[in-house]
C-alpha cells in the first residue's frame, strides 16, 4: 500500500480493485486475440500448404494415369509383337523343314544320276570320229543352203553377201 491508501474510500478502493482486474482481463483478452491471431495466420498457412500439395497430387495422379495407359499401350504391343515373333519362328521351322525336304530329293536325284551313270550302264561310249561328225556337219548345212537359196532371191543374197558356193567351199576345206 503507498502512503495515499488511507484517505481513500473503499468505493475509490473496490474501483480500483475493478480497474486492475479489467486491465487484466484486456491484456488477456489482448493475448488470447494475439494467440488467436497467430493461429488463424497458422491454419491460413496450413490451408495454403494442403492446398498446394492437394494440387501436386492432383498433377502427380494424373502423371500416374498417363503412365498407367502408356503402360497398357505397351503392354498390347509388347503382345502384338510377341504373336508375331511367334509366327515368324513358325514360318522360319517350316521353311526349314521344307529346304531340308528339297535338299534331300535333290541329293537323291544326284545319287541316282550317278548311280544310274555308272552302275547301270558300265559299257562307255565309243569314241566319236571327227571326219564323220565332219560330213554329216558339211551335209546338213549344205542341205540348209541349197534350201535358203531356193526361197530367197538372187539380188537378196547379193545385197547380204553371200557368194554361191561360198559355204560349200568352206565345208570341203574342212
């Protein structure tokens, strides 16, 4: 108590029992509002944070839905791909079979060409002569000449070249 407390009334007393008591409520309340105002800036914070990553995740799901469908997308290539790998191995057996199955009628056919060549027909094949193969050369071109000269015309053969007799000379030289 200071020294001016005796001359007061208690009315001036209970007032200022009331005054101090206000005052602390108002620095209370002052308090509670700063707190309060804290908090509120604290939740804005949270709700522009939540908001930001409820975006993100939003951008994040979509990125998982295009990978999902490109996923999928390569998923059926991958299974196009694969029947027709599949067809192609089958094809590539088939046409392996096939040339295995030409080689060995071609090997058979060679082996009964030589077979046939040298087993069934031992005696060799006389010796040709070459005067024979001469004159029957000679006769038959002679024969073709005399035939040429008759379907053709005199001044034709000239304009070709041909000299008569030409040939025939030719066949008996030889």
């Amino acid at each position: 108590m200071s020294g001016f407390d005796a001359y007061r009334t208690p009315q001036d007393r209970a007032a200022d029992k009331a005054r101090g008591r206000a005052q602390r409520d108002t620095e209370a309340l002052v308090d509670a509002e700063n707190l309060l105002s804290g908090a509120l800036r604290s939740a804005n914070e949270i709700v522009d944070l939540g908001q930001d990553a409820n975006s993100a995740l939003l951008t994040q799901r979509e990125t998982l839905l295009q990978a999902r469908d490109k996923n999928r997308q390569i998923s059926s290539n991958l299974d196009r791909g694969d029947s027709i790998v599949r067809r192609m191995s089958c094809r590539e057996k088939s046409q392996t079979i096939i040339m295995w199955i030409v080689f060995c009628v071609i090997m058979a056919i060679v082996g009964f060409i030589v077979w046939y060549s040298w087993f069934r027909n031992p005696t060799p094949d006389p010796p040709v002569d070459p005067k024979a193969v001469a004159e029957t050369v000679g006769e038959a071109a002679a024969t073709m000449v005399r035939r040429v000269r008759q379907d053709v015309p005199e001044g034709t053969l000239k304009n070709l070249g041909v000299r008569r007799g030409g040939l025939r000379d030719r066949v008996n030289r030889a």
